[in-house]
C-alpha cells in the first residue's frame, strides 16, 4: 500500500484472487439483501417512514447545537454524566479517565463503530485495561486482531472453518470444529466468564433523544444490555450526530432500522437508558471527529443522517465483490466512500471510483442519502484537485476532448474498427488494459450504430 | 472555550438549510387480529406465545413447560407462579442471578406489529435477570397490546422511564455465516404468555 492514500483496486485484487470464496461474499451479503427487502415489502408504508426518517435527520442536522444542548440539559437532570469530546484522542483520554477514576480494569464493549473510528482498544490496552468485545462477530474479529469488515456484521468475511481455528487456538473448542451451534455456545461460556468479572461496560448508541436525554441501543444478542446491567458503570459514546428530536421519532426509527439491516421486524433487545443503574453510575461522551466540519458541508452534509443499518453495503456490487478490507476505512462500503472521501480526499480518493453508480445504495437507505450522487460529485472534486495519476488524468482529457468533437469522434470509431480487430494479441492483452484480465474485447461491429442508423432512414424514404 | 463551547459554536456559525420537524400522525399499519399477529412474528424470530385464561391458571401453564419442568432456579416476580431455589428477594448483587434457570417478569404491553413486549424497570428489581437467566417468560394481560411501534412509544411517559426495553425472542446470533444461533449471550427461549380475557374457548394457544 502507499503510505500517502489508499488503492481500493489494488487491495481488491487479493481479495478477489479466490474466486469461489468472493462468490460466497457476495451471496451471503445478498442473502442479507433479499432478507430486508422481504421485510421492507411487507409495510405498506415503508415509503413514508423512509420520508419522515430523512425528515427528522435533516430537521435535527439544522437544528443540531439547540438538541445537543437540549439532550445535555435533560440528561444532567437525570444524574447522568455528560463529557464532551472534540477528538478521537479527547474522547479516548475521557473514557479512560472515568475508568481510572474508578480503578477498572477490566472492561466488556458492545459494538459501536464510534470506538472502532476513535480506536479506543488499543488505547486502553496500553494503559493496562483489559477491554473485550462482546458482539460474538466483534470477538471474533477481535481474537483474529482484525478490524470488522462490515459495520452491521463484523465478522461476514470469516468462514466458519476459520472461526473453528480461532476458537480452537483461544477457548480450546475442538480442532476442526465448524458447527456454528457449537462455536456459539463454547463463545457464550468464554463471554459468560467476562461478563461476571467486568467492572465496567461500555456502549455504542443507536439513537439518542433530545427531549428525554436517554439513549437508545439496539441489539440481538443481548451482549449490551448484559455487559451493563450487572457492573455499576456504563459508558456510553455517541458521535453528536445520534441526535434525534422526540421520544415519539423512535418510532420511525426502530420501524427502519432491523428491517432494512437484517430483515428482522425489531431488533431482540431496544433498550432505553434514561438514568444510571439503581446505585450505579452513566456516562455519556459526545463526540465531534470532524463532524461538525462535515456539517458545514453543503454537498456531504446528508451523510451525517445515517443509522448505520449497513444495508447499502450488502446491497453494493462493488463491496459485496471487495470485502470490507479493500476500503482501509473503519465504515467501508457506500457510505464510508462518501464519509472517508469528503473528510480526506487525498488519503481515499479510489474510494468514489470503486462504485458503479447504479444507485442501489440510495435506493435502499432508509433516511434517503443520495449516497451515488455524492460519489459521482467527489470524483469531481478529486479531478479539480488533480488527486488522479497522471495517465488517467491524460486519458479522461483526451476522452472528453475527442467526446467534444463529432468529426473525431466517428473516425476514432471508423479507425478502431478497422485497426483492432487486426492487432496482434499482445497488444491488446496486457498489463495496460486491466479489462482485457478476465474478458475478450467483443467482437466489433463492420458499421457503427450512427452508419446503421442513417442506411435505415434513406432506406425508409 | 472547552470542548464542548468549541463543538457547539462550530454549530452554531454554520447555518444549514432547515427541514420542518414532521407530523408523525398517520394512518400505520394495523391487524385485525393483533395476538394471532403477535404469536406469528414471534414464532418467526424463535419465541412462542400462549394463553392463560387468568392469572390463577398461570402456574399450571407454565409447569407444564419443559424447561420449567428442568429448572432448579426460577425467580418470578409474576404472582402466584411460585419461585424456586434462592430466595431472590435477598439479591442486591445482580451476579447472584448468573444461577438462574428461568425468569417469571412482568410485559406492561406487547406490539403486535413486531412482536416485542414493553418490560419496565420498575417491574423488575434487577434487569439482569432478563439477560442472565437461561430462560425468560414474560406475561402480558391479555388487553395489554398495541398494533404498532407508533402506538407502543405513545402509551409510554419517557418521564417515568429510567430503563425500559421491549423484548422480541431470545437472544440470537448469525455471526458465524449468517447461520441463526439462538441462545447467544441471553435466554435460550423465550415464551409469553397473555393472560385474561378474550382468552379462546380451550384457554390455551394463541
Ligand atoms: S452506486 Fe456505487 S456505491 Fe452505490 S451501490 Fe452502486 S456501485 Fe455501490
Ligand atoms: S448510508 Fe443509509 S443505507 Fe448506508 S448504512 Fe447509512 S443509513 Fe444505512
């Protein structure tokens, strides 16, 4: 990899070097797929709850520093705490301070792609605080130390042989095991025993409620909900997007979310936290990482209204085919595209160019963000920026330069047709035309549409 | 200026086209059948719904369950079921609970549209029994259900919540290739149980 951006393709090229097991990606996410739209089909008014979920989220963006403090008002009044985080590092130093305080040091984490963004585990590994994912896919992925490759399902890149090993290796579950039964209950004895001895829990946030100053956390294992209900401490991090308006929008949303991210009707847990534990204490750290910037931005803002469902990840080609790892960015797929691209153009600018624009991704996300227009807007950011190597820069400019010009354009065709079909093969195979790597130049036509087209007009008259 | 002054001006200076807050009225979806609903989406996601005709009949019901039958810890906190083993009135360290078989809570309501079940924390002493035990039965009156999500979050006064949760099936994963584990961090099961009027003529079977 270059040290100084990413390359999507490149990285995409291992991944895909194993045809059948890109074949499995790509269904078991499609699988996924065909799970929501079921789902989805089956409330007549889906159209409308996506309506009102891009409402409420554009609302609550304009509107964003009176519901912070809203939020912050009502939460302070219900003896939970509130830290306020510019940083990743900021939000890491607050996290530990309030463990330290505490003297924990042993701590289980539920999923929140928030801490995955601000890589709060290594940071607290260093300062001696043993912290465990608790999300089975998360654990995974964490004995594996690997990142998750998906933001819904961390572990979807992984096969169950694989899973075996790794149980195998670090709970000492049977070599060759690979009935995921089995691999599930031998993961609920090894967390079981975390659980009991953790003296702290720490959360992501689904939706976080302006009017109440509680928070809403949503998930099927009920890892939450047991890493917080039986230590004293919860810690909850939420970047200041989570915002929503009322108690009533939570509605609309538990409505979209385990629809459009699994199929399922609701979530198994939707837990409402709106105080601490009897005798136990909450913690909420808000924070900003560059969204308060990306607010500012008229063409990226939208991007700040996302639920993190993860569907337009398992509906995009182009990630189901890449795996989650080709995108170096902790929220791959369409939106990290956008995110990662409109924060640091320079470090992700293949990301935009790894998508098709067939505007599946828009068409499945529930708040409406026009996810494949963005794409196509930051391409043009990054050609204005002059981020492209040099030869595609020259080949889009001589594209477009001959594109502007009928004459030319009908003798580049006139001569291509004449010409290629006579080259010798090397010429057209090589290591310049990616194309030619998995696919034959079809056969080309003796006559070009526009020649067809004029022959069938002075043939009818 | 501290961080949040910083993050909150950073907001503040920079207007953003404004969007009304929308109406949520509407006309959501409904059943003319909400229980037989209810029991079918629970079915779907792994749990299973039945129907005690009172309360007194509840015991009955419920030791006629196999893992009822199995369990040597049941802490209910549903009169008259009986508790069995500890005496959980006694627990003030939630990891007490890790012991439990079965757990008896009260639903305040149930949602037909999805299934889940409202449990309130002032019902419920300890939370974690609803996590830890290996199996969770909720009862509901039977005339305690709403049709959908817009309903449920209607009844509930957010004032009076300082934990709350709706509950839909055991606990599951599909983590390890997307094939559905039930059981993983939380209940093996879950059943509940309607209970009172508009009950069938057989009281039983949703
Ligand atoms: S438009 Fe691009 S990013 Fe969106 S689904 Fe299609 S290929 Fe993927
Ligand atoms: S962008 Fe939309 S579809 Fe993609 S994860 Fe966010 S909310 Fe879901």
């Amino acid at each position: 990899m270059n040290p100084t951006h990413i390359d999507h393709a490149a990285d995409a090229e291992s991944f895909i070097a194993n045809a059948e097991r890109t074949q499995w990606h790509d269904q078991a996410l499609w699988f996924v797929r065909a799970k929501r739209d079921r789902a989805v089909w089956a409330v007549p008014e889906w159209e409308q709850l996506r309506s009102l979920g891009a409402q409420i989220k554009r609302h609550t963006l304009a509107h964003l520093a009176e519901y912070l403090a809203r939020f912050e008002t009502e939460a302070l009044r219900r003896g939970i705490h509130v830290h306020w985080a510019r940083d990743a590092d900021e939000h890491n130093r607050i996290v530990l301070e309030i463990l330290r305080q505490r003297g924990v040091s042993r701590v289980v984490k539920s999923k929140s792609m928030l801490t995955e963004e601000c890589h709060l585990n290594p940071f607290l590994e260093r300062h001696g605080i043993e912290v465990v994912d608790t999300d089975l896919g998360e654990r995974i992925v964490q004995l594996r130390q690997e990142p998750p490759s998906h933001i819904v399902l961390p572990a979807i890149h992984i096969k169950r042989q694989e899973v075996g090993e790794t149980f195998h290796r670090h709970l000492g579950t049977d070599a060759g095991a690979t009935d995921p039964g089995y691999l599930a209950e031998a993961a609920r004895g090894h967390l079981r025993d975390k659980f009991m001895a953790a003296q702290a829990g720490i959360t992501g946030v689904n939706f976080a409620v302006a009017e109440t100053g509680g928070v809403v956390v949503c998930t099927n294992e009920g890892n939450a909900d047991m890493g917080i209900s039986l230590p004293p401490l919860h810690i909850a991090c939420l970047g200041i997007e989570k915002l929503i308006p009322r108690w009533a929008d939570l509605a609309v949303f538990t409505r979209l979310l385990a629809r459009n991210a699994t199929g399922q009707p609701i979530t198994t847990y939707t837990s409402h936290f709106q105080g601490p534990i009897p005798g136990g204490e909450l913690h909420y750290v808000l924070v900003d990482n560059g969204r308060g910037t990306l607010r500012a931005d008229d063409e990226y803002r939208e991007s700040l209204c996302c639920i993190r469902c993860g569907a337009c990840l398992n509906t995009c080609p182009v990630y189901r085919r890449s795996g989650g790892y080709s995108y170096h960015a902790t929220i791959p797929g369409p939106i990290g595209s956008v995110l990662n691209a409109a924060q640091d153009p320079k470090t992700f600018y293949t990301l935009p160019y790894a998508c098709s624009l067939c505007g599946s991704c828009a068409d499945v996300c529930p708040v409406k963000i026009p996810l494949d227009q963005q794409l196509l807007h930051l391409r043009g950011k990054i050609a204005a920026k002059r981020y492209l190597p040099l030869w595609k820069r020259l080949l889009m400019k001589t594209t477009s330069f001959v594109m502007q010009r009928t004459w030319l354009y009908s003798l580049a065709g006139r001569l291509a047709r004449w010409w290629l079909p006579k080259l010798p093969r090397f010429l057209i195979y090589n290591r310049l035309n990616a194309w030619g790597n998995q696919r034959e130049i079809p056969q080309f036509p003796r006559q070009s549409f526009r020649e067809l087209y004029r022959k069938r007009q002075q043939h009818e008259q | 200026m501290n961080s949040k002054q910083a993050i909150l001006a950073q907001l503040q200076q920079t207007r953003v086209p404004d969007v009304a807050l929308p109406d949520l009225a509407g006309t959501w979806l409904t059943f003319p059948q909400p229980h037989e609903r209810f029991a079918e989406v629970l079915e779907a996601v792994g749990g299973r719904a039945l129907r005690a005709r009172s309360a007194d009949g509840l015991p009955q019901l419920l030791a006629e369950l196999p893992v009822f039958q199995s369990a040597r810890q049941v802490w209910s906190l549903v009169p008259p079921v009986p508790s069995r083993g500890e005496d959980w009135t006694r627990v003030t360290d939630p990891h007490a609970l890790e012991v439990l078989d079965v757990c008896v809570a009260p639903g305040a309501f149930a949602v037909a549209e999805s299934a889940a079940v409202w449990i309130a924390q002032d019902l419920v002493p300890h939370r974690a029994g609803l996590f830890i035990a290996q199996h969770l039965v909720l009862v509901v009156p039977a005339d305690q259900i709403v049709h959908n999500m817009h309903e449920a979050y209607q009844r509930i006064d957010p004032r009076e919540v300082q934990f709350g949760i709706f509950v839909s099936g055991p606990s599951k994963t599909a983590d390890i290739e997307q094939s559905l584990v039930i059981g993983a961090h939380g209940p093996r099961s879950l059943t509940v149980v309607f209970v009172g009027a508009d009950t069938g003529p057989d009281g039983r079977g949703a």
